[in-house]
C-alpha cells in the first residue's frame, strides 16, 4: 500500500466526518446524521486496512481517535444508573466468580493443604520455631492476652476495619494486576500469605492455643481469605489466557479478560470490606467464640450461595462477567 496516495485519496473523507463530528447531533440534518453513519463504516474500514498494510503510526492514530469519536456520536453516550450498579451485582459480578469457579476453587485446596502442612512443620519442631524469633518473643506472641490476640483490638474498630480492608484489597489488587504476568507473581503472593497463615497456626498449636487462634481468624478469614482466592484465580486465568487465548486473538481475549477482572476487583473490593468490618467489629468483640464463628461462617455460606445461584443462572444465560456489550469497543475487522 503506497501511503501518500491512499491518504490523499480518503483524506476529504476525513475531514467531512471530523466535520460533522463536531456539530452537535442535534444540529444534524437527517441526510446528515445518515453520512455521519455512513462516513464511520468507511473509516472504520479504512483504518483496519491501514493497520494491516501500512501501519504508520501518526496516521493510524489520527484515524484511530476519528472513529473514536465518530462511534460516540453514532451511538451515544450512556450515563451509569442504579440500574447498572443492580445489574453488575446481580449478574455480571456473580457470573464472574462463577465462570472462574475451576481456578479459584483449586487454588483454596491447595492453599489450604499448604497452610496445614506448614503449620504442622512448625508446630513440630522446635528448631523451625527458634529461627523464627527468641523464645520470650514467641512466649509474648502466644501468651493469653498476647500480640496475636491483642492485634484485633490494637485499634478502635473503625480504623481497624478501614485498615484491614486497605491491605486485603492490595492484595487482591495484585493478585489481579500480575495475572497479566503469565501469572507466576500471583503464586508468590498467595505463598507469602500462605507462609503468614501458617507461622500463627503453628505457634499457637505449639502452646496448646490453636483453638483460641481459630477463634479468632476464622470468623473474618474465611469471606476474606475467599476473596483472595477469587482474586488469585481471575489472576491464573488471566495469565493463562495470555499463553492459550482460545479460539479467540489474544488481543480480544484479553481485552475480554481483562475488563471482566477490572469488575471483579470492584466486586472483591466490597466483599472485602464486609470481612473488614467482622474484623473490626466481630473478631474482638465479647461474644462466645462459637457465636463469632458462627458469623463468619454465615457470611463465607451467604457468599458461596449467591455465587453459585446468581452466577450459574447468569452464565447458564450466556452472561461472562465482561462489561455490557454497548460499552464495548467495537471488533474492528482486519484486512486478510
């Protein structure tokens, strides 16, 4: 493709579009509202074929944000509504988790299998404990009153909640971002916790408190360390779909992916911050140990139902978890 004569040969067109582009919709006349329609097909085309022929980027970028804009106008532009907000937590967030159910689920079992294995080791020997901390640091760490038991009511719970709820979306943020890494950093985050879960179950299994540990990570552990979980398989998958896309490009799968992960941090962001908030205000509260374990199980069982009833009967309804198809950019085709 010789550049110079096809740009002379389109650029009127161009310009008439950029033309009425700039007029307001409703200053168009109907015979002109229908060339606008007309004019973006063709540039459309116009810019697949400079992609793939000669890709000059000043160029492909002019016409990149032309059709950019001329799409908007064609179709508008549509302002977020509760209704959305409904939809996403109805539909496309459950769909989200439900559709990654065979990464995520996995990744919990093995998570688990680690943390027990390790905390077994460390709850054995002695000599793992010693090169973890001096032995009156330890004695501090599991005693009756200790830093493990006195860290939930450090701060009041307010702050405590918004701080708890900072870092645990950091990490699921991560988990999310470093999918696009082929996913290796996303395993290296979920050892680290893996390895922090596991020092505390075999320190306190090693003074005869597991059952007070217990009593107090599971009833905001179980909603939070779920939410990590998610958020490491949308992870996996992510990476994954950057070496196997499907009968997809990998550009468009991707593309597809990776807006659907973007929701689902939204999502995670919120079941994190009601884990926070047991944190906050469960964990260290004066209730029965059975009672606030009995709270974080209702609400780890409150979130595996909605998962797996909202978000079967969405993906069952061809839903993915990606953003509604009129906010999507459009699959332009590219000249064989």
């Amino acid at each position: 493709m010789d550049l110079d004569v096809f740009v002379a040969a389109h650029e009127p067109e161009w310009e008439r579009l950029e033309a009425l582009v700039r007029r307001r919709r409703s200053r168009l006349t109907g015979a002109e509202a229908d060339e606008l329609v007309q004019l973006y097909q063709r540039v459309a085309t116009q810019l697949s074929q400079l992609q793939s022929g000669a890709p000059d980027p000043v160029v492909v970028n002019r016409l990149t944000t032309l059709v950019a804009r001329a799409r908007s106008a064609v179709v508008g532009t549509r302002r977020a509504t509760w209704r959305d907000a409904a939809r996403f937590f109805t539909v496309r967030f459950p769909a989200a988790c439900y559709r990654t159910r065979h990464w995520w689920i996995p990744t919990a079992l093995v998570f688990t299998a680690l943390v027990a294995a390790l905390g077994w080791w460390i709850a054995d020997s002695p000599e793992v404990r010693s090169s973890l901390a001096a032995p009156e640091e330890l004695r501090e760490m599991t005693r009756p009153g200790g830093s493990y038991e006195s860290y939930y009511s450090s701060s009041p719970a307010a702050a405590f909640s918004a701080q708890v709820w900072t870092n645990n979306a950091q990490v699921a943020g991560m988990s999310l971002a470093f999918g696009a890494l082929l996913g290796l950093p996303v395993l290296w985050v979920l050892f680290q916790n893996a390895v922090n879960v596991a020092i505390g179950v075999g320190l306190m299994a090693s003074a005869d408190r597991l059952d007070v540990f217990l009593g107090l990570i599971l009833p905001h552990g179980l909603l939070e360390l779920t939410a990590v979980f998610v958020a490491a398989g949308v992870g996996l998958r992510l990476g994954w779909t950057v070496i196997d896309p499907g009968p997809r490009t990998r550009a468009v799968a991707l593309a597809q992916e990776g807006r659907a992960a973007l929701g689902m941090a939204i999502g995670l962001a919120v079941v994190l911050l009601i884990s926070g908030a047991i944190e906050g205000f469960v964990t260290p509260s004066g209730l029965p140990t059975w009672a606030r374990i009995a709270i974080g199980i209702a609400a780890e069982v409150a979130f595996l139902v909605y998962v797996f009833t909202l978000g079967r009967r969405a993906v069952q309804a061809g839903e993915t978890g990606d953003v509604a198809a009129s906010d999507r950019p459009a699959d332009i085709p590219v000249a064989a």
